[in-house]
C-alpha cells in the first residue's frame, strides 16, 4: 500500500482532441507536431503552419490598433541620396 503512495500518477495524454490544440491553452510543439503528423500521415510543418497562423491572428486582433498607428517605411520622408564617389 506504501508504494502506491510514492508513485507520481501519469501525465496526461497529449492527443485528447480537446487538450492538444485548443486555442489559447497550449501551442503546438515540434514534438506535438511530429506525433499529429505521424498519426494523420501528413506532414508535421502543416501543424506548425497551422499554429503560427492562429498566433498571428491573436497577436493581430490584440494589437491590430496601436500596429495601424505606428509609421511606416513608406510615410518616411525620402532619404537624400548621395553622391557615390565611384
């Protein structure tokens, strides 16, 4: 009875549908990509791919107004150009 004390319960399973991609709970992993690759016999860069999207979705919908208000290259006054010496 004493041992099962001492033994730490086993994590748990990374492919639950609900608890490997969920949005805003966990990120894709390379290992976590090459598993769901392996499992769906698709390449693993299409979950990565898939996970740099939704990050960029969330970081534009959460800083989309101040981004649109910062300058541009393009609105910079043109650079004088100089003169090249050869």
């Amino acid at each position: 009875m004493r041992t099962l004390a001492i033994i730490p319960p086993p994590p748990p399973p990374r492919t639950r549908p609900h608890f490997a991609a969920s949005p805003g709970k966990r990120s894709i992993t390379g290992d976590t990509a090459l598993r769901l690759g392996h499992w769906f016999k698709n390449a693993p860069q299409f979950w990565l791919n898939l996970q740099s999207h939704f990050d960029l979705v969330a970081a534009e919908q959460e800083a989309g107004d101040a981004l649109r208000k910062l300058p541009t290259r393009a609105k910079l006054p043109a650079k004088r150009e100089l003169p090249r010496l050869i």
